[in-house]
C-alpha cells in the first residue's frame, strides 16, 4: 500500500452486507462486548434492500409447523420429524433474542414486524391426505407439536381458511393441519431496527453506497479489506481481526478471492423468485393464515406453493407463490456476469455435477420461467377456485443462491439450506445458501460466535451474557422441557404472540 491510502486500524469485526445476518451478529456482539470495534459495509443506499427486504422474503417465521419438506416420508412410509424438530427450536431461539430486544426497551412495539398468523399444511387426493395423516400423527406425539390439530371436515376447513374452501364441492378429499402459534415477520422491518439500535445506542458505523472489493490477510496476522466509496469513488482500506462475509447472493464471489483453501469447490445456482400479490382489499379480508401445500414432482423446496397473508409497511396483503425465474444474477441489483465470473477451475465439477444430476430441475425451471399470467393464475386456482385475474399481479422477488458443494460421489450437489464457510483459525466466515434464512439467523449467528470467538464463547461473562439474552442458546430444549416451556411462554407474552400451551 502507497502512503497515501487511508487505512482504517483494528477492527474486532468487519461485517459485509447490511442484511439482517451482519445485523444480528453485529448487535449480539455489541450487548456481549460493548468495547468490541465493528464496521459494517452495504453497497447499496439503504440497509435491508436485498433479500430481508418484505416483498423479497417469504415472511414465514419458519419453525417447521407448515412446510412439508421438513418432514420427508421415509421408504418404510413412516414420517422423519427431526429436521422439523431442529427448525423450530432454531426459531424459538431466534424468537428470544427479539423477545429480550423488547424487554431492554431496544424495540419498542414488535407488531410493527412481528405478528400471530396460522400456519398450516393443505393437501387433497387420497395419497397427499394419507402423507398429512401420519405426519400429523408422528409431529403430534412429539411435546413440541402437541398443539397441532388435523381435519377432514369441509365446516372446520371453512373456519380455518374460508377463501380456499369457498365453491368447493364435498366431494374433493382434502385434508389440513393447523397451528396457532405460527408467525408472519416482516424481516425488512426488523433488520432496519437492528441498524438503528447499532448505529443509536452502540456507535457502530454503517457505511452504505460502500462496495467491498477484496479481502487480502495482512502482515499482522489479519485481514485488510478494500472498499470502495460510491458516492467519492475513494479506496479505502480496513484491517481486522474477524471479517464476517453476510452478503446474500454477493457472498459467494467475495469468498473466492479470499485465501482460505476451505472455500474451494463452492458454486451457486442462482433462482429468482416472482409472486402473485392480490388487489382486492375485499378479497384480502377473506384471508388469515398461511397456507402451505406441496411441492410438484420435480420442484425444489423453496417453491413449496402457499397462499400467505402478509403484513408489510403496516398494510395487509395477500400473496400467492412463489414462482420461480432465472437470471445470472446473484442479487436482485447485482450483474448478469455474476453466475460466469463465479465458475472457477475448482468449482467446475461441483457446478457440471450438478447439472447433470439435476435435469429435472432444469426442465422446471424453463417452464416456470415461460409462464405467463393465464398460466400462473391456473396455479392459483388450485387454491382460490374463482380466483379473478384483474385482482392479481406479479411481482419480481428477490434472488436467491443456492448452495453447490463438492461430493466424492456425484460431483457436486445443490443444498437449499445453509452453510457457514471459514477458515481454519475461525477469522473467516461466510454465510452460503437461503433456507430457511432469516428465521434461523440468531442460532445461525451463535454458531458463528463459537467458530470466530472459541476461547470467549467458553468464558462464564460471555455464558453469561448469552443467557441473558437466549436463555436456551446451549441447551436441548427436549431435555429441559419444563424450563423451555416457561421461557416460551415469557417470549410470546414480550412479542404479544400466540403461547404454546
């Protein structure tokens, strides 16, 4: 470096990306460090304009409690619930984290991004009524799920979902589970109150119209990264000693040109995401739940279809989806080169293994993106029969990248969960992969603390802090039933939610 580079000394943390994983491990290590030095980038002029944003995220509190992909039927028929079982308690700790937020008076009304909606699973046709029966079944055994309630009953039906339920003859086999705990979340919201508590009460610098260009180790045993002002044009440099990588689909192109061996044979399959949202304020009264079904043959597990009420920027809406696009963008207001500039020499069996095991993806995919209107409305009407297509439009989400790994045996694989990616020594660490995202970001981010801050995380003030905040951060909440119950109990009373009783 020339002399006359403005460089920024020792960071604690540099977080890249000013979405709401960035926030919640920005904000967790200020309440457990409040001395710690963080900096945040965000290329773009705001914060949470990507995927957190409202109208790019599902908006489900994800914790397993409608979507049937979390519950795959296995080949003696019977119904494996512990993915289902992962994902709701990784909610419920991502539920006291903002439960505790409230509390210190950090958040002051959490309706304003957190609300009780219904969840529930819909199916028709004597074998999709069957697979619900004995999901039902094996989830309702289970302490967690003890609340979940199933029907056949086209009056109960009504009750619980009187938009899809209306004109259908009895004769149609259908069948639904509900809970009543399930969540709507408006994560744009929350992630803009992550920013304000960061930058208000703890100091933290959140640099927008800022583009990180490069993340390069240093001579001090740290890493320097080079970012570039928008606004000025100017280079900047900032050293420190942890670099968090939380840039949604721009994650995986700023992980390759760093030098860690562990991020070798990574690709990223790019999909794009398009709603139906309704504009009918009478059609949208009709609706109060979330209504998720099952996936086509050969669709992947974020195109699970569902009819959603949503809450976004104060006002009800509607929508219906998602259905599935394609572009080589990596993010919505990324470049159509970001899919060609991330093919490497050490990727290009992860990537080819992929597509050749994945054919029928493929040939989803290229229908879905030759949908029309008349097409996708069809979609609809399986769920809102007299569905009327002036009452809808279509609205483009946001972009999603999915995971490809390297595997010994196909060559390489498409994952549609997360991976934490980082180096050796844990002063690396990049967040790869979508679902179930933002719901998950509070474990998602303690595991990051136990990769970066090893040592720490074991000391009893960082143990300590932790419980404050998560009370159940490290313990099996089958094991301690009784104790989980109670803090359960006291987070819903804080984020004015449904209990589970």
């Amino acid at each position: 470096m020339t002399s006359n580079i403005t460089t920024e000394k020792d960071y604690d943390l540099i977080c890249i990306g000013g979405g709401i994983m960035s926030a919640t491990l920005s904000l967790m290590l200020k309440m457990i460090e409040p001395d710690s030095k963080i900096v945040i980038f965000e290329r773009l002029e705001k914060v949470a304009e990507e995927s957190s944003e409202a109208w790019n995220n599902a908006g489900t509190g994800h914790s397993a409690l409608c979507e049937l992909n979390y519950t795959p039927e296995r080949e003696d028929g019977s119904i494996d619930i512990s993915k289902a079982i992962k994902i709701f308690e990784q909610f419920e700790t991502t539920k006291q984290f903002w439960s505790h937020l409230v509390q210190k008076g950090l958040i002051q009304d959490p309706k304003n991004f957190l609300r009780s909606v219904p969840h529930h699973s819909w199916v028709r046709g004597e074998d999709d009524v069957e697979f619900l029966r004995k999901r039902f079944e094996a989830m309702k055994s289970h302490p967690l799920f003890k609340t979940m309630q199933f029907s056949e009953d086209f009056p109960t039906l009504r009750k619980w979902f009187p938009l899809i339920m209306k004109d259908r003859s009895e004769d149609e086999k259908l069948a639904a589970t509900r809970m009543e705990i399930g969540t709507e979340v408006n994560f744009g919201k929350l992630t803009e109150y992550y920013y304000k508590i960061l930058e208000t009460e703890f100091d933290v610098p959140v640099l927008r119209n800022h583009e990180v260009l490069d993340v390069d180790p240093d001579e001090e045993l740290e890493w320097t990264v080079e970012v570039k002002d928008l606004n000025s044009g100017e280079k900047k440099y900032y050293d420190g000693i942890h670099v968090f990588i939380g840039a949604g689909g721009g994650a995986l192109p700023l992980l390759q040109k760093v030098e860690i061996k562990e991020k070798s044979g990574y690709g990223g399959f790019p999909v794009s995401g398009q709603w139906l949202f309704c504009k009918n304020p009478e059609v949208i009264k009709e609706h109060n739940a979330k209504v998720y079904s099952k996936a086509g043959p050969d669709a992947p597990p974020m195109s699970t279809p569902h009819l959603d009420t949503r809450y976004i920027n104060g006002k009800k809406e509607l929508l219906f989806g998602p259905f599935a696009g394609f572009s080589t963008k990596f993010l919505k207001e990324g470049s159509k080169m970001d899919l060609p500039k991330s093919i490497r020499l050490d990727n290009i069996p992860s990537m080819w293994g992929v597509f050749w095991h994945n054919l029928p993806l493929t040939k989803y995919l290229i229908k879905q993106v030759t949908m029309g209107h008349k097409e996708r409305m069809e979609d609809l009407r399986v769920f809102v029969k007299e569905a009327k297509s002036e009452d809808w439009e279509l609205r483009i989400a946001g972009q999603r990248v999915q995971i490809i790994k390297r595997d010994k045996k196909e060559g390489g694989v498409l994952e549609f969960g997360t991976d934490v990616v980082h180096s050796n020594d844990g002063t690396v660490t990049a967040l790869l992969g979508a679902s179930p995202g933002a719901s998950v970001a509070v474990p998602i981010m303690i595991d990051v603390l136990k990769i970066a801050f090893p040592e720490k995380i074991k000391s009893e003030a960082w143990k300590k802090k932790l419980s404050e905040m998560i009370p159940m951060w490290d313990r099996n909440i089958q094991d301690h039933l009784e104790e989980f119950k109670k803090v359960q109990a006291n987070s819903s009373e804080k984020l004015k939610l449904e209990v589970l009783h």
